[in-house]
C-alpha cells in the first residue's frame, strides 16, 4: 500500500511529483520541517535532513502514526487505527467511572476478595419462631444514616461527572460519643452501593431503608452498604423496610452475604453467608400507596471495631470489569484473539465494552463461514450473578483449552460483559439512568435516551447481515426461583419446531445439580415483546435465550438445598461453551436423541393435561393437536415484568421520530402498464403456489379429541380466528345456497378476467388458505369468437373425495350479459358442492346452463362419516391429504427429520 515505506529510500525518490508535492505540503503545516524552513540557527542540522530526505529516522518527524521496530531501523509501519471513543491503556490508569451531579461519592477505594468456602453454605432452616418486628420508623428512633438528596420519580438525569456532586463530601454517619459508643456507622456512597437510611430502633437493632433506583419511585431489592464500629459476641439485628416484591427467596431459606475486613486481611476469607432468625413478612404500615415488605435477620460480627459489609449477592463493579479487561490487554497471547472495543457511550458517558474473540483465520472464506455467538449480561444492574456467569464463560473461551481453541476457531463471539454500566455504578436494581427497564425497550427509536440497547440491537442487526448468528444468550438473575434455568421462543416454523429446546436440555446434561430443565420456559408473552430475547428471535435468531441465575441456590442433585458460589456461577459459564460443542457436533447423535426425547416429555405434559380435566385420551393420534402455548404458563418470574412506558421528558421525542421514520419509508412504485401488473401478478402467484407445496406435507389435523376439551381450545380458537382475520375477504358476488351449515366449505376461487382479444384464460387460485389442501388446478376456459355457448369442463375429479372449489366471477367485455348459473337437485341433508357463481357472456348471447360432468347431489359415505356433525366452530376442516398427494422427495425428507412428528403448532 505504502512502497515507499516497504523498500529502501534512495535520494532520487524526491525527484517524483508527488513527493515533492506532499513534501511542501507537510512543510507548510508544520508537521514536516525540510531545510528551507528551518530558523537559521539550525544549520547544523540541515546536513543531516539532506542525507535523509524523508527523514522517517530523524527526530523532527512529528508524526505519531508510524511505529519502528527495536533497532530504529527505516522500515516504520501504521498504527492500529484509533478507536472512536478512549479506550483504557495498558500503561495508564483505569477510566474512572462518572457519576449523575446529584450523587454524592466518598473517595475510598472499595475492593473484595475472591474466596470460596471449603464446605458447602446451606439454606436457612426456618424454626416458625421467627419474630415479625414492628416497624418503629424515625418518629421513635435515631436516625444515624441518611443521603440527603436523592433524585426520584418526576426529576430526570441531566449531566454526569467523574466523581459525582462537587463540593466538598458530608459526614453522614453519626459522631462517636467516646470509645464505648457502639452506634454503628453505616455507609453506601460507593460503587454499586445502595442504602438509603437507618435509623436505631434499639441498643444493637436497626431499621433500613433501600434507595430506589435513581429517577425512579420503585425497584427496591439490591442491597449493598458498610459498617463500622462492631462488637462481636453481640446479636444485631437488622431490618429492611421497604422492598416490593411479595415472594422472595429469603422465605425459603436464602441467607445475606457478610464480608469482614479484618477477617479478609487475616485468614484470607472473602464473603460468606450469614444470618438467622431470617425472616420475609408484609409491612404492617399501610400509606396507602402500593404494599411494602420487610426482610429481617439476626447477625454476630467476628471481631470487634470491624469493617463489615453486607450485599444481596456477590458484588461486581464496573471498576472489577474494567481490571479484568485489562488484564487482557496486557496479556500477549489472549489479547491476540480478544480484542476489546468501545461499543458506545452510556448516558453517563461511560464505555460500554464489546469483545470480539475469533482466532485469526486463514483466509478470507474461512473468516467468512464462521457463525456467531452473541453474550451479554448486566442489562438489569443489581443482578450480578450474570457477571460471575460471563466472567467464567470468559475464563474459559480465553484459555489454552483445545476445546476452548476449537471454539475459536468455528465461531465469532460478540461479548457484551456488562450493558448497563450506568446503573451499576449508581447501585440501581433494575433501570438504567433514564428511569426505565432497559430490557424492555430494545425496539426503541431513542438512541439518545437508550443508546446502549440500540447500538447493541443495531450490531447484532449488522452481524446477521455478514454470517449466521447460531446463539443469543442474556444472562440475568432471579430473585423468586432455585437454580438456574432459561427463557426461550417457541419456533413458528416446521423445520425448527421443538429445537429452540435442543440447547437447554443439552445444558441440563452437562450442569445437572445446577441447571434445571423443568423450568425452562418458551412461551413469549405479550409484556415481552420488547425484551432481547424476544426482539432477537423475531430478528431471526432461532436460539435466543434469557439465562435466569438465582441468588439462592440448588435443589438439584450434589448441592441440593446449597447456596450458589462464585465458582458455581464460573462454572456455568463453562457448561455453557461445552454445550455449544455439543449442540454443533458433526455427529448428531446427541442432538437427534435429545429432539426424541422432548417429544416425549412433551407428550407425558399433554397427558397431565388432560388427566386433569379427568379425560382419558389416546395421545398417539391426538397429542400433536395442542399448542404448546397451552401446555406452558406465563414467564412472569418478575414483578417488573410489564413496562413503565417512556418517561414524559422523552414521550415528544419518540413520537417526532415515529412520524420521521415513517415519513422516510419509500412508496411502492406504482405498476404503470396492464402488462407490468400481470407480470407481477403472476410472479406472486407462482411464489404462493410453491410456498403452498412445500408446507402441505407438514399440516397438521386438529383431532375430534380437542372438540371435546373446551378448555384446550381457546388458543385453537385464538389461532383459528387469527388466520382468517390475516386472509383477504370473499367476493360478495360468490352466493351459496342450499348449504348445510354444519359442514366445512372449500375456499372460493377469485375472478377470473378475461381480456378482449383473449381467448383462451388460465384459471388462477388466489387467497387459499395455507392450511387447507387445494384441489387441482382448473383447466383452462377457451370461449371462441362466434360461439353462443361456453361450457365449463371441469376434469379430473374424484367423485368420492372432499368437496370442490366453486368458480367465481368470470369478467367478459362489455357488450356481454350476466347469467346465473343455478344449481339444482342438492340434497339438504348431505354434505354438498359448492356452488358455481357467475358467469358474464356477451349481451347477444343466450343463457347456459353450466354443467359438471357426473355431478351427482348425493355425497359419497368417504366423504363425510358423520354428516349431522360439523367441526367445532373456528377449526381449520380436516381435508384428506390423499387428493392431492406432495412430491414423493419432499414427503420422504421430512420423514427422515422426523419420524414420528406430527404437530405444528401457531405461537
């Protein structure tokens, strides 16, 4: 690219053009000082730039852009290219992380150690004697600790600044009367801390209050602060006023975290679980706003004037990601495959990180048949077991391991370790600094407001574009359920229908005293339909998952009743790459044993279904009929599940950009000429007659069973219901009479037009329903010039089959007259034809009567063995496949994919 860089510089060189051109050029701006406009004083170096003419080895050269290699030799080369935001240096200090103004920030340094137990921490035993304190509140006790502004629901975030509030920092701690003072002094103004008040209800118990997450009046559940001044072989107590949610695990057993300074800087020992006489109970104090819970617990310090603190989990800060991806840069072998980048700025203005890591291939085709992976965790800020999950994921990929070097190789990982930076650095639970539930807004058009969301939604968006994205997987915590488990999407399509499941069944194989099948769930719900999750699978991600951790433990296997460690989190994140080995094998034994093992255990779900209605049904001929939204509950693990909406600064915003984008949408060109639109015309149909071949093999029945459940059929019903309304209307013109009502009509052909100089017209079928089997095509209508009398021939019917489709309008020139074709000798009682509708002949023509050769009113006993009965309303009829069989290669290859599978469900 740049030869006079890659060969030895000669003296000549300077007689081209160019150079002298650029060499003036970069004289006249400074950057490049030749001999002539050097200061007079400087003549002693004039002789050197001389035999130097580029001088790309002399010191006047002031560009930074060239990099030489350890013996100053005149062989420079480029730079790597600059990133568009400022990325930390393996030589400097970490970027500090920047607070909103209003947020006040003590300048300690807060900093835990990675310990695991030696033995297994287990579930709190609950006695029944567990006292329910009343709660006292200031007008009766001391308040010790309390932020003094805090923004909440109406203000909204305006500016951020490194270190937060200016000014000088308060004491908001209570003054030490003397050395037997044991008040304790409370703190939380740090990263990821959360406290609002304490107020000392009596010698050794304290009332807190939670801070709600910044901009917000709700969200009260992390919890993270300090405290100082302890005695030990003393029982406090300790008691948390107002958190939202009416279920917890702290009602089943789970404990707080404890950490201990001193115990840290002696023994080595990081945070542990502590607490008894645990308790979770509804807050007797009604303000008339929405119910308040309490949490309380009992605690012994280990040593006397302490520093302790307490956390709802394990904490992981921003600044602890931060010295992990630093760790990598300054790593030469891992920084070679892993190469970190700015993906954007937060509000705050603080970098949200994107790690690309791919070994380097070897061409340009083997670059371009890598699929991608897609990891993010953090989108809700208080649940920080998804950092511990990414961090072993991370460990992993980023070993020596051959299989985590396999993994390399194959596949692009798109690594987000934490999207919400903001909201963990101000200790939130669940919003960002714009007040809302980030995941829920990932169809947002407000870039400004949720940039983090959108340029992660608009990268991933570009990487479909280039490859395959085979895995989108968010990592999150659970603050109601034991183990960990995932959401997923059930696939619409019949190719992929049950494998969204492959992947998580896998994963409970290879994590079985962790993760736990039984509580995965598939069904998307309208309240999610702004999640990732869901966005990403309508995107065309098949396996697009929400990974849920508790904050509690396991029930499964080894660690039954056990609290999750650090290391327990690491390790899913292990369990994770090996089963993406395994759901990729060449070998598909694996996969193909777990898809006929989920039809099984769908089947055994189908069945405890109708057992409890007290039906004893046949499954093997009826169990595929049920959709699986059926089967399934709601995903509403958490209370926050619905969306706030857009905050009312923000509302004018979104709608200017709504009514932009739709302004910017280009009109359809409008088909100007008679042949351009039947060339169109017949291009779609073409598309839908193929498309309808290819997916009348899969169609599934629905069975006489679910006519008797009315219970299974509201969905049917719902699915029914939403097919017709998505179909185009009849023709009004189309009139059936002598029509038993109980029974199921073929769809209507449309009308056929017949241009002037035409004689001959192909009959087209248009508004089928994709579900139904269609009769084949007509043949074509041929009506010469000079005849009185057209005759419909209809051939290749079957008598006993099921019914016809009618005819429609046929359209002639003007100077025709309508006849009516009338339809006689129909036998009410029976299941009958459809009518033919009208036919337009010329005006100076007779009346035909349009006739079917061996038409007969009677049906056939095939066709209907139940002819006073009709399906259920809103149910799809079920046509006998055998009239129109598909091609024999398309019936044998689904057969290969699925040999006993006979469901296909609408979400």
């Amino acid at each position: 690219m740049f030869p006079a860089l890659e060969t030895e510089i000669k003296p000549e060189t300077l007689s081209d053009p160019y150079e002298d051109f650029m060499h003036h050029h970069l004289q006249y701006y400074g950057y490049f000082k030749g001999p002539t406009c050097l200061p007079s004083t400087g003549h002693a170096q004039i002789d050197a730039v001389g035999k130097d003419p580029l001088m790309l080895s002399s010191p006047l050269l002031r560009s930074r852009q060239l990099l030489y290699d350890e013996l100053d030799e005149v062989n420079p080369r480029l730079r790597e290219p600059r990133e568009l935001f400022s990325f930390f240096s393996s030589r400097g200090p970490l970027q500090a992380p920047k607070w909103p103004i209003e947020c006040e920030v003590i300048k300690e340094n807060i900093h835990h150690i990675e310990w695991v137990p030696p033995e297994p921490e287990y579930f709190y035993q609950p006695t029944g004697d567990e006292k329910e304190p009343e709660i006292v509140g200031e007008e009766q006790g001391t308040v010790v600790y309390q932020l003094d502004s805090v923004p909440t629901e109406g203000a909204y975030f305006t500016s951020s600044r490194i270190g937060g509030k200016r000014g000088i920092i308060k004491e908001l701690a209570v003054t030490l009367q003397g050395p037997e003072d044991n008040t304790l002094l409370f703190e939380s103004r740090f990263e990821s801390g959360n406290l609002q008040k304490a107020v000392r209800v009596g010698a050794y118990e304290y009332e807190l209050t939670l801070r709600t997450d910044l901009y917000t009046d709700k969200h009260t559940q992390w919890f993270y602060f300090r405290v100082q001044n302890t005695r030990k072989e003393v029982t406090y107590r300790f008691t948390i006023v107002n958190l939202l949610k009416p279920k917890s695990l702290y009602a089943v057993g789970m404990k707080p975290l404890m950490y201990s300074q001193l115990d840290a800087t002696t023994y080595n020992v990081g945070w542990r679980r502590e607490g008894r006489e645990i308790k979770y109970y509804k807050n007797s104090a009604d303000d008339g706003q929405q119910p308040l819970f309490c949490l309380t617990w009992t605690v012994q310090f280990p040593h006397d004037q302490d520093t302790c603190f307490f956390a709802h989990f394990y904490p992981y800060t921003y600044t602890d990601l931060q010295c992990y991806l630093l760790s990598i840069a300054n790593n030469p072998i891992q920084s070679q495959f892993c190469k970190p980048r700015a993906l954007c700025r937060s509000l705050a203005g603080n970098t949200v990180y994107l790690l690309t890591i791919t070994n380097p291939s070897r061409t340009p085709q083997e670059a371009a048949a890598k699929k991608a992976v897609v990891l993010s965790a953090r989108v809700h800020p208080g649940e920080s077991n998804g950092s511990w999950i990414m961090r072993g994921f991370l460990d992993f990929i980023l070993s020596n391991s051959p299989d985590a070097q396999l993994l390399r190789d194959i596949f692009v990982f798109k690594v987000i370790p934490m999207l919400n930076p903001d909201g963990v650095i101000v200790g939130n639970y669940r919003c960002s600094l714009a007040g809302r539930d980030l995941n829920r807004h990932y169809k947002t058009v407000l870039k400004d407001s949720f940039p983090c969301i959108w340029y992660t939604k608009n990268m991933i968006k570009r990487l479909l574009e280039e490859r395959e994205v085979l895995l989108y997987c968010d990592f999150h915590g659970h603050s109601r359920k034991n183990n960990i488990f995932l959401y997923g999407c059930n696939s619409n399509s019949r190719k992929h229908w049950l494998h969204e499941r492959v992947f998580p069944l896998m994963l409970s194989k290879n994590a079985p005293d962790k993760f736990s099948f039984d509580s995965c769930n598939f069904k998307v719900q309208k309240c999610k339909e702004g999640t990732g999750r869901v966005v990403m699978w309508r995107m065309g991600v098949i396996n697009s998952y929400t990974i849920e951790s508790t904050f509690g433990g396991s029930t499964l296997g080894s660690k039954r009743d056990t609290h999750f460690t650090v290391e327990d989190l690491k390790s899913l994140g292990y369990h994770v790459c090996d089963t993406i080995l395994d759901f990729c094998d060449p070998d598909q034994t694996k996969y193909t044993q777990c898809l006929q093992e989920l039809k099984e255990l769908l089947q055994q779900e189908i069945h405890k279904k109708f057992s409890n209605f007290g039906q004893d049904v046949d499954l093997e001929a009826s169990w595929s009929d049920i959709p699986l939204s059926d089967i399934e509950s709601s995903t509403s693990g958490s209370d926050s599940s619905l969306s706030d909406g857009l905050p009312a600064h923000l509302l004018n915003i979104a709608n200017e950009l709504n009514q932009k984008m739709l302004l910017k949408k280009t009109k359809k060109k409008r088909l100007q000429t008679r042949k351009q639109r039947n060339e169109q015309y017949q291009k779609n149909y073409l598309m839908r007659e193929l498309k309808l071949a290819e997916d009348t093999p899969g169609r599934a029945r629905f069975a006489s069973t679910l006519q008797k459940q009315p219970t299974l059929l509201k969905t049917p019903e719902k699915s029914s219901s939403s097919v017709m309304r998505n179909e185009k209307p009849r023709l009004n013109e189309t009139q059936l009479s002598g029509r038993n009502k109980g029974t199921s009509l073929e769809p209507p052909l449309t009308s056929l037009v017949l241009p002037k100089n035409k004689e001959t017209v192909q009959t087209q079928l248009s508004g089928r329903n994709k579900g139904i089997s269609l009769e084949p095509p007509l043949t074509s209508l041929v009506l010469p010039k000079n005849k009185e009398t057209v005759q419909t021939q209809l051939s290749g019917r079957d008598k006993g089959t099921s019914l016809e489709p009618p005819l429609t309008n046929l359209v002639l020139p003007k100077n025709m007259e309508t006849v009516q074709t009338q339809l006689s000798g129909r036998n009410k009682g029976t299941s009958l034809e459809p009518p033919l509708t009208n036919l337009v002949l010329p005006k100076n023509k007779e009346t035909v009567q349009s006739k079917k050769p061996g038409f007969t009113a009677s049906c056939s006993p095939k066709r209907s063995t139940n002819s006073g009965l009709g399906p259920a309303p809103d149910v799809k009829a079920n046509w006998p496949r055998t009239r129109y069989p598909a091609p024999r290669k398309e019936r044998s290859a689904v057969a290969a994919v699925y040999p006993s599978l006979h469901i296909y469900t609408y979400p």
